[in-house]
C-alpha cells in the first residue's frame, strides 16, 4: 500500500545534509513496514535489528557506542557487510535501548555516509531523560501517522477518484453528483476502518468489517498494555481512565475536555500528567483554544481550555464499540457523536498535513472548530457533520476576526461562496 512517508524518506536519502532520522508514531501505523519497504526500493540491502525480538542486542551498546567500534558487530549480526550508501540501517523498536538512541550523535559526527534510521513507539515516554542524553542536532526527526483518506482511497485502487477531488477542490468546482455520493460512503467506510495499516489491508482484501473490528480490538488491548508497561505504578489507573473518558467527552455537544467528567471532583494535578503520557504515545493529541487571533496562535493559547482527539476514527469508533452500520447509513441514534467523531476525523487529516491546530471561543460561546496558519494566513475551519451547514459561530468570527477565507466542510459538493471554501469532508486531506 502506498504512503506518503516514502516521499520523504527518498528526498531524505537524497540530502546533501542528511542525518541520522528518528522514525516515530504511535504503536501499529506502518513504521517498520515502511522503512523496510523504503530500504528494499531505494538500497542494495538492509540490516534490520529490532530490539525487541532480540533483547540481547542491547548489550552491543553498552560496551562502546562508536560507529567504528559498532559496525562490524552489527555487519556480522545481520550477516552481511553494511557499506556506506548502499546499506541502510534500520534500529526498530529503539525506546528499549537508550544507548543505540545516543549512538546517533556518533553516527552523525563520525559515520555520516552509513544511512541509519530508527523506529520507536513510545520514544516520549520510555526513553529515561534524567539518566540518558538525546541526541539533539545531530538527528532528524519524524512522525508517522495513521493512513489518511487518501492513503485508504488509494489503497482501494480509487486513483481517478483521487485525482478528481484534487481537481474540484482545487478549482471550486462540484464533483459530479454520482461520484460526490461514492465519495462520501467511501469516507463513512473511512471512519469504521480508519487508517491503521492492517485495518486498511484486511478490508481492502475481504470487506469484512468484523475482522476489521477484531484487529482494532487487539491493538487498543495493546495501547493499554503499554499504559502499563511504560508508566508509573500510580499513573496506570489515571491513564486508562482519561484514555476511557476521551470518547465519552467527544460525545457531548460542549467537546472540550472537563476533569469533572473523568472522575467527580477530579481536576488538573490529578489528571495532567496521565494526559501527557497518553499525547507524548501518539495515541491523543490536544487541541487548544486561543484567546487571540494573532501569530503566532501558539503565545495566545489557554493551557485551560483544550480538547482532546484520539489518533485514529476506526480506533475511535471501535472504543466507542460502534455497529459498523450505524456508521455507514449515520443513524439518528448516533447525533450525539456524530459532531465529535467529525471533528476528530478532520483534526487527524489537518495533522497529517503539518498543520498545528487551535480553536476559537467567543465570550457568548460562539465557536469555531479549528483555526489553522495555511499559506501564511490564518484560516478558521468550521466542521459540520451532515449537509446543514449554517453556521453562526463562523459568521461571529469572520466580523470580528475579517479573515482572507474561511473553509467549512461538510456533507455538501465543492465551492466558493461569500469568502467561504465549501469543501466536502472526504476532501479534508486536500487541505
């Protein structure tokens, strides 16, 4: 299956400046699958060392962390001569050894002609920092997300389908109405299966959304696993309830995040931390308000007033235990979440696109869904999830605010209206 990742891992290759490159993302969205893919494609050979499944490579590292000294070991354990340019190397599942993270430095300053990548999953919350010192400078670093809409349409050989949004969102130009409706129950199968690499594979094969949902199943079971593995004995419990309440928070009409509603009474020093441990795994990631619309958004945020998305829209809605058809068809059953679930979708699509996001509150309580800095500009983007698309909130902004554009997406076709980018919601990853 085709993924974005491989664009940059080539220009990576290809850099006059290039350094060591840290790979890192959430547990199972296709870090090692793409790197030994990458290595197959554009080297001779690969050596791959996962230290997981042999723990004793560790123990290479704690002698000397030298390239000199590491190279002929690690040519022998993989069986085979690593030679400069032609091998790349690949450190898979690298928070377990925090001596191979430092020896990037070395890798940097003294071997930079061996091309040398690593992956982890839980880099921001397995790795020691008080004993352990991170190579800042002298590595690259990367984060792989989950397959976005276009990956999921790709994968199920929607190429011409692809290449059309891009033209109508382009030019502001509806999509012919048949292929609009395609679209949109191809995006609703998006949000059942989501963009985890195995989910996508198994689906594109078989089209079962039972053996889908298994497979979410096995690796939510594995993120709370982790939550034990890689925390604190105390901070385990505190974990799985913010992790818990994340989905129930998105079901409110009001989606940003109340302490109260994880535990009663319960506030910020009880749950801050639990929360950080959960975004620096990759699996949520926060979203928080501005006081001001001015650059950069980042110096006016409230660290108070947040929301919080999880990683993945099948993971998402395999948590929330969600009939794969109550999904497809968007039962009235659903109108509770539907606004949430929406959201979260499209933040994840404005993530994968670099974007950082932000959202905005009036002092009356008007709200716009994310504001995002887009060539320069700062865009507010209203999110709604069915084809009714008045929206006040955003009316509220734009007088106050008086933006170049704003971008509201919807069940509705392509177009541009009154300074207003309509942009259907499977067209999100055109953003």
């Amino acid at each position: 299956m085709y993924r974005k990742i491989m664009n940059f891992l080539e220009e990576w290759k290809e850099s006059r400046h290039r350094k060591p490159l840290i790979l890192q993302g959430a547990r199972q969205v296709g870090k090692t699958y793409s790197l030994l893919e990458f290595g197959r494609k554009c080297y001779e050979n690969v050596a791959y060392f996962n230290f997981e499944t042999n723990p004793k490579l560790a123990k290479t590292f704690e002698e000397n962390i030298s390239p000199k000294y590491l190279l002929p070991i690690l040519s022998h354990l993989a069986g085979q001569t690593i030679i400069r340019e032609k091998t790349l190397i690949i450190f898979d599942e690298v928070q377990l050894c925090e001596r191979a993270l430092t020896s990037l430095k070395y890798f940097c300053e003294d071997a930079p002609d061996y091309p040398i990548i690593v992956a982890g999953s839980l880099l921001g919350v397995a790795v020691n920092r008080e004993k352990f010192s991170f190579p800042v400078g002298k590595v690259e670093i990367k984060t792989l997300y989950p397959m976005d809409m276009e990956e999921f349409l790709l994968a199920l050989g929607e190429d011409e389908l692809v290449k059309q949004i891009k033209q109508c969102f382009a030019a502001d130009t509806p999509l012919p109405s048949a292929l609009h409706d395609a679209a949109m129950q191809l995006y609703r199968q998006y949000l059942v299966v989501g963009g985890m690499p195995e989910c996508v594979r198994l689906f594109v094969e078989t089209k079962d959304y039972l053996l889908v949902r298994h497979t979410q199943d096995v690796i939510l079971a594995s993120y709370l696993n982790d939550m034990s593995k890689y925390n604190n004995l105390n901070e385990i419990k505190k974990t799985r309830l913010t992790y818990d309440n994340i989905t129930v928070q998105l079901s409110r009409k009001n989606t940003r995040f109340q302490y109260k509603l994880i535990k009663k009474g319960g506030r910020a020093s009880e749950f801050e931390n639990a929360i950080e441990w959960l975004c620096l795994s990759g699996i949520v990631s926060q979203v928080y308000q501005v006081e001001q619309i001015k650059k950069p958004l980042e110096n006016y945020r409230d660290i108070d007033a947040f929301k919080i998305y999880v990683s993945d829209p099948g993971l998402l809605c395999a948590k929330k235990d969600l009939a794969a058809n109550d999904i497809l068809y968007m039962v009235e059953e659903l109108n509770d979440f539907k606004g949430g679930m929406t959201e979260n979708y499209v933040h994840i699509q404005l993530t994968i696109n670099g974007y950082r996001t932000y959202y905005w509150e009036s002092a009356r309580g008007a709200e716009v869904d994310f504001i995002i800095q887009r060539d320069g500009k700062l865009i507010p983007v209203e999110v709604k999830a069915a084809d009714n698309t008045r929206a006040k909130s955003l009316k509220v902004y734009m007088e106050t605010y008086h933006p170049d554009y704003a971008i509201k997406l919807s069940a509705k076709n392509f177009g541009f209206e009154d300074r207003k980018k309509t942009v259907p919601l499977y067209a999100a990853f055109c953003i």
